[in-house]
C-alpha cells in the first residue's frame, strides 16, 4: 500500500460520542471534517535538547472492543485521542514492534531473535541527537537476551538492532526511582506477559495501566507538553488486524481520530516531534503531530 505523505489536522478529530463495545468515549475537540495537505511542514514543537517528553507503553493482543470494554482504559478514552482505525503491519509480534521503532519489519515473521543491523532504529536516532531516552522492560532480571518469562525479549525491540541492548535499556525497577526524578525526554515501557494483556487478557492490562499511566502523567517533565502512546501490537487471535491506539496528552486534546493508522504512523511522529528524520515506511505514512497542541 502506497502511503502518502501527509499529517491530520485537528478538524480530522471528530467532536461526537462514538460508541466502543458498548462504552461511550466523549470526544471535546472541534471541527467535524478533515482537511489534507500533500506537503505539509511538522510544527516546531520540540526544542533541539529533546525538551518534549513522549512515553509509549507497549501493550498486546487486544481488540478495541476488548480494551474499552475494561473500567479504566474506557474512562481515561474520554480525555485522550483514541484511534479508531489503527491496525497491526503484520504477525505475530516481534515485526510490529520493529515496524514501530526502525520503520520497516526486515521481513520477519516470527518471534525468535535476530541480530539485524545497528544504528537503523529509533534509540539509535535519538543517541545520534543527544536526545536522552531510556526503555523500561519489566521482567527483565537478567539482561536483555536471557532473562525468563515474563519477560519477553521478542516484546524488546531494541535488543535486536546490532543483536544486544544498549545501556538505555534498563528494567522496570528503575521506574520507580525516575518517574520521581523526571523521565527522559523519550521513554519506551514494555510490560511483562501478564501486564501487557497477552497471557493475563483484557482486565489485568486494564488494572496494571490503571497504576502506570497516573504516575507517568503526574512524573515532573511530562507537563506542560507531554505525550502518552498507549498502543497495542495487534489484536486477537480472531481479530488480528484490529488494534487501540490511544494518545494522551498533557494539554487535554481529545477525540476520535477515524483516519487509519498503523505503526509507521506512530514512528513518523515521534520522529517529527524530535525533528529526526523519518526511517523507512515512516517517511511515507501520515503522522498526527498537528493533533498534538
């Protein structure tokens, strides 16, 4: 699929209730209609040093059905964009996670490890930029390669660019301590099997977020203008395709965004918001940077 190079513009937020598996997700932003540019210029947003804070938390094989039907994820959908065309690039895990941080699946299809070539991916981009980053793997006892379930090494995505981690990827047991202190400019988080929904289901993703995304949100940095992807790999064994993506951002923008995403379209914005420069199908695949602010 061709994929042009464009971004949506808040009037592609639609300002209606939409129904999510029974739950209504109130949407607060204007403008009913989307408006296209073929070339469009990422807003200055993000100052050279990395000052904007962007954490995404990796979750699993859930259906929006599934995810919005849970108590705490539908509740925290009425001030966040949420996504409601977002689909997975490909199967089973470990290419969508690799889609999502260096723009292309390097043709994987599996879950085993594989040492793909260093300094083609997102950490690598922001290290290049002396933009501090860190990755929080729960479960991770150790190290990145040999640590047993529940962590998940095929759910770490920076422990195959170059075949090792970097010493940005540190276990979950460092949250804690940072969170306090002030995030990196870009925090990645991958839950363990349970938490992340694909042993454990719906309901205990749902409770574990319910812990995690108040302190992300409250951590000393993320305001004034931090960013929350909360975004799932693919969704059910019968429903592969169809996955949430949910945005929260500081400043309260809000809605339903009907527009189809995917992983290179969350990668092309977090690249746009550092002002690097798009890797692989991200520099073809609309981000949504304008919805941001």
């Amino acid at each position: 699929m061709v994929r042009s190079r464009r971004m949506w513009s808040p009037a592609s937020v639609r300002p209606i209730a939409v129904a999510l598996a029974g739950v209504v997700v109130l949407a607060s932003c204007t403008g009913p209609s989307e408006t296209r540019t073929s070339a469009p210029t990422a807003p200055a947003i993000v100052s050279a040093d990395g000052s904007r804070h962007v954490v995404v938390i990796a979750m699993e094989n859930t259906t929006p059905q599934q995810a919005f039907g849970a108590p705490y994820l539908a509740s925290l959908s009425a001030s966040a964009l949420v996504f409601s065309s977002y689909h997975s690039v490909a199967h089973p895990s470990l290419p969508n996670y690799l889609a999502l941080t260096s723009g292309q699946t390097w043709s994987i299809r599996d879950d085993g490890h594989h040492v793909l070539a260093a300094g083609q991916d997102l950490g690598a981009q922001l290290t290049a930029a002396r933009i501090p980053w860190r990755a929080y793997m729960e479960g991770m006892t150790a190290g990145c390669l040999n640590s047993p379930a529940p962590y998940a090494v095929w759910h770490n995505p920076f422990a195959y660019y170059g075949g090792t981690c970097p010493p940005n990827v540190v276990s979950f047991a460092s949250l804690a301590t940072d969170l306090g202190t002030g995030l990196a400019p870009f925090t990645w988080i991958t839950p363990d099997l349970c938490h992340d929904g694909h042993d454990c289901g719906a309901t205990a993703a749902d409770a574990w977020l319910r812990t995690i995304v108040p302190q992300v949100t409250a951590s000393p940095g993320w305001q004034p203008n931090g960013v929350l992807i909360l975004v799932w790999d693919e969704g059910s064994a019968s429903r592969p395709d169809e996955a949430p993506l949910v945005v929260v951002t500081a400043r309260g923008r809000a809605g339903t965004v009907e527009t189809s995403a995917d992983a290179y379209s969350v990668l092309a914005t977090i690249e746009e918001l550092y002002g690097l420069t798009k890797l692989g199908s991200a520099s073809d695949a609309r981000s949504f940077t304008a919805l941001l602010d």
